[in-house]
C-alpha cells in the first residue's frame, strides 16, 4: 500500500490564513460566522482556489458558485473530496473547513503520482442550515434538485437570489430548474469521500484516532406556530375557560414530545432517533415579519408562540413514522389548550442507511496500514456526501460514498469552543489522500 | 341622595380626541402605544389639563410629572380621584383612560355645587410595567418609595431618567428619595376613588353594570434565565449525558409550576392566585443585552432560555408561601437538566386585602339611586389605588380608597380588542361623580 502521510504543520499553514476570515474576534475561540452566500464564505473559496492555483492545479466554479479544484492530468474518470466552508451564526472553525483543508492538502501530495483516475475536490456553497433555512444549499442545486421558490428564502435582509448575485453566483440556473454537474460527469465519478469532525463525543470518549462513517441521518425540520389569545395576566382566571395561552401549551406540547421519544427508546435499544427544539419565540427573520411576536408582556397571557422541531434519523421510515405521531400529538395537545397549531414543513431530507461497503474496507486497512485506531459509526448530523450518495449514475447504481470522521474537543460543534488539532485532521488528511489515491478497488 | 348623571354623549366628546393621540392606526380597533413618560403619554395628560382650565379648575404638575386637576373653591379636606393615561405596547384606550376621563367629567360636572371638601383628579405617570419593567411609576415616586437605582431601568434606548428629563419632570426627586406628595397633603385626602375597566369577564358575563371592588391583587415578578450548552443537534445524543438543553427544562420547568398551582387550586376552591408566562426569549431589551439570545438555531441544541414569571393574589401570605415553593422546583428541576436556573426578582408588590367599607357601601346605594345592577368582586390587576390605600395618614389610618369597575368587552385588555362603550363609562362616571361630591360619610 502507497501511504501518503500529511503533517499537521501543513494543515497549520493554511488555518493560519483560514483563522482570520469570518472570525468574530482576535481569537479563533471567539467564534466563526460565514453565512452561505456571504463576502466571508467566498473570501475562503478564494483562498483555497488561489491555493490550489499555486499548486499547479485547475479551478472552475460552477453556475451555483460551488469551487471545483481539479488535477491537470487528462482522466475520464475521478475521484473526488468535498465539503463546504461555511459556518453556522457563532460557529467554529472545523465543522466543513477541516474536510475542505484535508481535501486540498490531500490532491496537492498525490498530484504528481501516477493514477489511472484524476482527483478532485468540491467546495461546496452554504451546507448549514442556519442561513436560508435550506441545507446544502449548493450541492442541491448543483444536482438540480433545488426549485425557484428556495430562492426567495430570505437571510440578514436579503433573498437567497440576491445573495447568489452578490456572489456571482446564477439563480437562473435554480429557477430554470438545471443541474450544474450534468450525467456525464456524474457518471464518471468512481467515489466521492467527505472528512468532516464527527460533532459527537463518541471518537474523543474511546480515543479513537479515525471513525468510518457506516450511514448518515438525515433530518425533518418544522416550524410549530401556536395561536392563543393575548390577555391581561391578572384579571384573566386560570384555567381554558378563560386563558387561551400559547406558552403554556407549548410546554405541554414540548414535554410531550420528550416523553414520547422516550416511549420510543423504551421499546427499542439504541434506537437511532433524535429531537431538539432549537428555536422558541428567537428566530430574528420570524419576529420581524410576524406583529404577534412583539405584542407579548410580563402582564399578558401569552396569544402567540412558535417552536422550531427538528427529528433525525438514519431511517427514514422511523423517521416518519415517529413524526406522524408526533405532529398529531403537536395538533391535540394545542387543541386542549383551545390554541390553535400551525405545523410548517422547512425540510425533510433522506438518510443514507449504508454508505459504500467498499470504501469503508479500503479505509479500516488504511488506518490500520497507520496505526491510526478507527472504528464505525453512524453520522448524527446530515452532511453534503448524504446528497451525493443518493445520486444515480446511469449504470443505476449511486454514487459510491464514503465519510471519514475525526475526532472534535468534547463533542462539541456549531458553536466558538468547536475545536480539532491539526495533528487530528492531518491523520485524517492522510487516511484521505490514500484512499484518493487508491480510488474505488 | 344628589344623583350626578353623566351622558354617554360627554364621554364621547373627549374619547373623539383621545382616540387620535398614541393610536396605531387610522382606528381605535388598530391599538394604543402610550409608553410611560413618553410624548403620546404628555399629549394625552395635556388634553386633560387643557379641558379642566377650560371648565374653570386649577391644573399643576409634581416634580414627578403626575398631573392634579383640582376645583378651585379653599377647601381645607379633599376627595379625589386618578387613574392613569399610559398603555401597554399594542394596548387599548380604556385601561387607564376611561377612569382619567370619567373623573375630569366628574368634576366638572360637581364643581359649582356645595360641598365641604375638595375635587381633586391624579393623572399618575406610567402604571404599566410594559416600558421599564416598574409598576405605577409616578403613583410609587409621589409617595417617595422609588430610588435611584429605579432610574437606570432602560426601555426603548433610554433610562427612566432621560425619558422623565424629556417630559420636563425631574429624576432628581426620585434621586433623592423625596415624596411629590407631602404628609400634609396625604392626611387631608377624605377618600380617593379609581374607576377603571374590569379587565376580566365577570361583569359583562354576570350582565352587571358596576363592580364595587372588594381588595386588589398585587403581583411579584421575575426573570428566568436557564444557561445550558449549546450543541449540534443531529451528533449530541438524546439525554442529559451528552446534553444540557436549556429548551427542554424551561418546558418541563412550565409544566411544573402550572401543576403545582393546580394542586394549591385542589385544595382551596376559589384560591386566590394566578400565574402567567408572559415572556419567553422574546423580551427586545433582554435579547438586546444578551449575546446568547442569537446563537439559537434550528440545528442547535439550546444553550440559553429565559421567561418571565408573574404571580398575583391579594393575599401576600399565600402569594408568598406558593412562591418559595415555585423558586425550589425551578432551581431543582432546572438542575436535573445539568441546566443552571438564575431567577431575577423584577418587582414585588404588596396587596390591599380590603378596600374602604364605607365607601363600598355608598357606592351600593349609589348604583341602587340609580337602578344600575352591582356585584362586589376583587381586582385581579394591580392599580395604583391600591398604592394609595397603603399610605398611612398622621392619624395612623390608611388613605380609605375604593375602586369601581366598569365591563370591558369579552374581558379583554392590554389588547387593541380592549372596549368599553360610552354608556358603560358614562354609568361608571355617574357613580363616580356622585360619590366624590357625598365625600366619606
């Protein structure tokens, strides 16, 4: 086996550039905020397009403003890397940019050894969610599978189209419904790999140097609106008679939904479910646009409040099967509480229950060719590889994927104390270059 | 028995302007913003002050900015009347307003008949707690029982001392800890009469023209604020090992104290005592000062929340034994979150038990003189009668108050649905009227 070891000092070289754009401080601990589609998001691109430029390698972006880092030699067919650079609002440095970072440095080393495949990697636009309220922006609407509606998802003031626009980027192509990587090029990818930090403790927890990723979750997200009726606190007896009371149903409601999660996980061991309300009454674009949301008081019985739910899985059946009870319960619970709800889809995403079984034994041996201690797990968080694998090539099968995690500080992502060591993401930078290199045996 | 009637027709003739000053819209329907010691609260106090030297009365300001309207006849003792001319956010235009207006009308109508005592009408500064977060503002500095630290309290960009320096009343007072009211004044107060709308549904309901207030509520108010972890929602798996969801304590924290009231309502039928969320993460100040509020999002296990919680009852005993145990179950439920649970006091008023006996008895045979239907209740809101019912006169008597309530439509207030029609002011102004000029028999 032809090992290709990276350092961490090469990993350092360019952070230390990376560290300084999108920052929100003079620290990297301070926080990293490049929205999709944002100066700061391109900024980076840039970066990495003038880095591999440098290199002696080819850059293209495509009509949705994602970058394509290439090698010049002439080869029907590639394998490819990919991940995104942008960030969450107060995110970290890690979560896209270690993958991006592994990917260039990964071509760079193997970019004059000899192979029967060329080698690429895709910097994707706008993964996070944060932004837009859509995922994966780019590699969506790379494959065509954005519509014209996704492009008036608004963000800091301004339209997912003018964002584009200000980038350079095409909305036409979205809004005409065209894909920028066409059938040929699909066709011709022989793998697709993503390293990204796992954004779970689980690596960290047992000192695992490697994870190989076996299946990635996908998510359902919804926006639950609640109607009541706004009223004077103390002249207002308690009780439904009276009050209709949106805050006090939306505890019932939330404490409902933990308790029938739970139910869940009683009836299934490591049952492969989980929820978060991220959002209640806090969603800046949400408030500026609804009257309700400012109306509330110390001395008013609350007549409006909004939650946003989120439910990943990497089974999709679960999934729904899960988020039917869920939502009927969200309906009756509301109704109880003579409140009104309003359950808005944002997205629902498919999972990949398996990733490529082949990738992944090609990966175990490399690590072990190492000495790197690696193991397989399933990604909790939805990733731009997940999109990839659910592509079709016209031989009818996906393309093959694979997702090599490393380890983050405590577990932690999508927020300033988000930490990997270069020493980490250089051991994955090299698992990475050497299966590129292998490519899809 | 002198019966004073007040036509529906000259409650009319005042409302047609008062309905044009801090309106939200083109119609009264569209909602009051009247801010405490904002220009829309000095405009509607100036049309008050203009009517009562048009009708021949005496018109001065205290150093609070609190408004006396008095006859002009040397009269050694005095009966009076006040209410308050300022809104809660997106409020209505008859708490508060109605029972300025009815006691301008009350007296004007009195003024040249014989009497041994005074006319007087208080237009108190700011009784909604919606601007700073103070309760009764000018009715709590006239009796000199605010302090400087009250003044740094901010709404809208500003201190509570700009907003007074801007509407010529001067801080300083408060500063000092000086009274606007002196002890003089205070022991020749005969009786002090507040007509205000119900704010509840029990009159329009019963179809009862007149409540005649039996004891006013007070409340105590806090701030909430639960500090957790943020996290990635899809890689941190369920459960309070890997999380500590702010979100999730606050509902389970909501559901808590709304079954513990239950169980204090089990064991007293009619207990006296409600509690209302008015707050959840959605307070513009609070948002504004604190940078976790943004790092909120749809993909992000909560690491902060906060609400606000009200508590009122007339009975300080109760409201106080509920809260101690209300406190306790916050800390420990919040704790078995792994979340940190901070309560703020915001404010704690004292309530009054019972209004003046004398004076509830007149005002019966008053309603009976004029064949209105009466029921005796308790004010579920705080007023700023209530704060003049506790101040001690030299004779170590309380200041013997009374309230009289009018309907509102369906109960609603603090509200733009807030009504009551002419002819209910009109009612409630006659008894007023006929009240102030009997004096305290």
């Amino acid at each position: 086996m032809q090992k290709i070891t990276i350092s961490a000092q090469t990993i350092d070289t360019h952070y230390a550039v990376l560290n300084r754009i999108g920052g929100l401080g003079d620290q990297p601990q301070d926080g990293f905020s490049r929205a999709a589609y944002s100066d700061e998001e391109t900024a980076a691109m840039q970066y990495i397009e003038q880095q591999a430029m440098q290199a002696g390698l080819t850059t293209r972006w495509d009509a949705i403003g994602n970058l394509c880092v290439e090698t010049k030699q002439d080869h029907a067919d590639w394998v490819e890397c990919g991940s995104h650079v942008d960030t969450v609002s107060q995110g970290g440095n890690f979560d896209g940019l270690a993958g991006v970072v592994a990917g260039l440095v990964a071509i760079i080393a193997c970019k004059d050894l000899k192979r029967a495949h060329g080698l690429r990697l895709r910097v994707w636009r706008g993964e996070e969610s944060a932004s837009f309220g859509i995922t994966s922006i780019g590699a969506y609407a790379a494959f065509g599978q954005l519509s014209a509606s996704h492009l008036e998802a608004s963000y800091d003031g301004q339209s997912l189209a003018q964002a584009m626009l200000a980038q350079d980027a095409q909305p036409h192509t979205i809004q005409a419904g065209k894909a920028s990587i066409n059938q040929h090029e699909l066709d011709h990818i022989l793998a697709h790999i993503e390293l990204h930090i796992e954004q779970g403790i689980v690596l960290e927890k047992e000192g695992v140097d490697i994870g190989i990723v076996s299946g990635i979750r996908a998510s359902a997200r919804f926006w639950v609106s609640l109607e009541g009726e706004f009223d004077h606190s103390g002249a207002t007896p308690m009780g439904t008679k009276y009050r209709k009371d949106s805050h006090l149903a939306l505890a019932y409601i939330l404490v409902g939904l933990d308790q029938l999660l739970k139910e869940y996980q009683s009836k299934t061991p490591q049952l492969d479910l989980v929820q978060t309300i991220g959002h209640i009454n806090n969603h800046a674009e949400h408030n500026a646009q609804k009257q309700a949301t400012a109306q509330h008081a110390i001395s008013k019985v609350s007549g409006y409040a909004y939650f946003s739910f989120e439910v990943r899985s990497c089974d999709d059946q679960l999934r729904q099967r899960y988020l039917e009870e869920a939502k009927a319960f969200i309906k009756k619970t509301a109704a109880t509480f003579v409140v009104q709800a309003n359950i808005q889809t944002i997205s629902q995403s498919t999972g990949v229950p398996k990733l490529d079984a082949q990738l992944q034994q090609q990966s175990q041996h490399i690590c072990d060719a190492f000495g790197y201690r690696h193991r397989s797990l399933a990604s909790g968080a939805w990733h731009d590889a997940a999109l990839v694998a659910q592509q079709q090539q016209s031989r009818l099968k996906n393309v093959p994927v694979a997702m090599i995690f490393i380890p983050c500080l405590k577990g932690k992502s999508h927020a300033p104390e988000e930490f990997s060591s270069s020493q980490q993401i250089a051991k994955g930078a090299s698992v990475l270059a050497t299966l590129m290199q292998q490519g899809h045996e």
